[in-house]
C-alpha cells in the first residue's frame, strides 16, 4: 500500500504576508510545495491531499494545484472555523481554525493508508521523503509512528527569531517529549531560546528539532477526533486555543498507546517564516536543484 502526502496549506502566514504556499521559490518559479509533492512521487507516495481554507481555494488551485495534480493524484479538504464541529449545536466564534491537528482530522476521508503529515511552506527535502516512505511500507503500525527531526543549525533564519518544538529521544531511537521552544536566534556564542520571563538558555547547535515532518498511521485519526472534541469542550471560551500535532503526539507517547522513531536528517531545511527569507531560499533551491 502506498502511503499519502498530506499537505497543511491552509495557514494565514501572519509574519510572512500573502498566500506563500503558492509563492515562486524554485529557479522555474515553482513553489516548495511543489518540490515536495515531486519528491513524495519520487519516493513512492501514491496520492497527495491538500488541506486549504475555502477563501484561498481559486488562488491556490491556479498558481499550485493545476501544477501538482500532473506530479499525483490530488485531493483537497479544507479546513474551516466549524470543520470537524458536526457534532456540537453552538459553534464557538473563532478568527481562524484550530490548528494542525484539526487540519489533520479535517482530510480524515481521504487518509486511509499510512500517510505523512507536513507544513505547505517547508522545504524538506528528497532524503527525507525516501527516509520516512521505507519507514510507513515496512514499520508503520497503529501503535508506532515516525518523525524525521532536523538539527536545530540547519532549521534556523537569519531574519529573525523562530519557534521550534525541542525533541528527546531514548536510548532506542524514539521520541519521549517535544518541547515547544519560542523566539530561538543565533547569537554571537551560539544559539538561545528566551522563555517567558526574558531568560535566554543555550541550545546546541545539533539539537534535534521537530519541523512537523510526521508520518502516522491512519488509525491516530479516531485518536485525533477523541482529544479534538475534549479540546473544543475544554476551550469554548477560549478564541485563541489551538490543537497542535505534537498535543496528540506527546499524549500517546506519556500514555503508553503508541511510540514515534526519530528519524535523523542532517540535510538543510528552508522555509519563509519572514518575507526576508524568500531570496535565501530561492538561492538554495536554485543551487540544490539544478
């Protein structure tokens, strides 16, 4: 069985401004969603699912779509403030959806096989995809899951402070927490995140970082519909509360229902976390994919 592409589009891009899923970024103008649908194809994926909101829906299937569905088999679902919410009469009023784990359950009709999960706008590159397409034909079970983490030196932009979720793993390979760590920037001695109280604390620079690269088995989505509805219960009143991955990833693994094998990769990731981004990234897709 092949496994499933499935893509997060649906992100506003507060910081970066403008709909950058769709964003020129390769030397023949191609956006990184692209390279990564072509490198899912290359690594055998058997069909990519877009996760995109209903407003952004004639943009993104002109300047993206119309592209990729000559790579794989597209699909798209879309995630909306009330996606998901069939089940509760009042909806609660929101600015936008809740998350990446609800951007997950939202493609749940189409994810029926093995399938990995990653953001529009990351850059991961073809080793990765081969890393974790072996993993899901030959490992993958309702029970074990894979990440590929990259180190925290290859992940970082030179234009300003970043968010990365922190990972530890055992003696065997496998995730034990992920730690969301806020404004991280390299400074003269090294790299720093600051906490909440103004603090800086060294990270080193091979720390391996989660760059929402995961690949999950299918039967994770009655997990995930389980945890959303306690979620949306427990945060009704709460506009802003969001519903991330790796919420439902550490709960499996503190409760013992499943485990997730790091899967090292020590290639570059690139991204467009600032508009300032965008030259640095199209010079290195330009050089890695000439």
């Amino acid at each position: 069985m092949q496994p499933t592409l499935l893509i997060l589009a649906a992100g506003i891009g507060s910081r970066y401004g403008g709909l950058k899923q769709a964003d020129s970024m390769g030397p023949n103008g191609e956006s990184i969603l692209e390279f990564s649908v072509s490198d899912a194809a290359a690594a055998g994926f058997g069909k990519v699912v877009l996760v995109i909101r209903k407003d952004i829906e004639a943009e993104f299937k002109e300047k993206v779509g119309s592209k990729v569905e000559h790579i794989l088999p597209t699909f798209y679902a879309y995630q909306e403030m009330d996606t998901a919410l069939e089940w509760l009469d009042e909806k609660p009023e929101r600015l936008k959806p809740w998350g990446t784990g609800h951007a997950i359950l939202s493609a749940r009709k189409y994810l029926t096989e093995p399938f990995v999960a990653i953001n529009a706008d990351d850059y991961y590159g073809p080793d990765a995809f081969k890393t974790i397409a072996h993993f899901l034909t030959t490992a993958c079970a309702p029970d074990t899951y894979a990440m590929v983490a990259y180190r925290l030196a290859n992940t970082l932009s030179e234009n300003g402070s970043v968010s990365r979720g922190v990972c530890v793993e055992n003696a065997e390979g496998y995730l034990t927490d992920v730690t969301e760590r806020t404004k991280i920037e390299r400074l003269e001695d090294g790299i720093y995140f600051t906490d909440d109280n103004g603090e800086k604390h060294f990270l080193a620079d091979r720390t391996l970082v989660s760059m929402n690269f995961w690949g999950f088995h299918h039967s994770l989505l009655f997990v995930i519909d389980e945890m959303f509805r306690a979620f949306v219960a427990a945060n009704t009143g709460n506009p802003k509360a969001e519903f991330y991955i790796p919420t439902v990833v550490n709960e499996q693994i503190k409760s013992g229902a499943a485990r997730v094998k790091v899967l090292t990769s020590d290639s570059q990731w690139y991204g467009v976390t600032y508009p300032e981004d965008k030259e640095t990234v199209q010079t290195a897709l330009a050089r890695l994919r000439s």
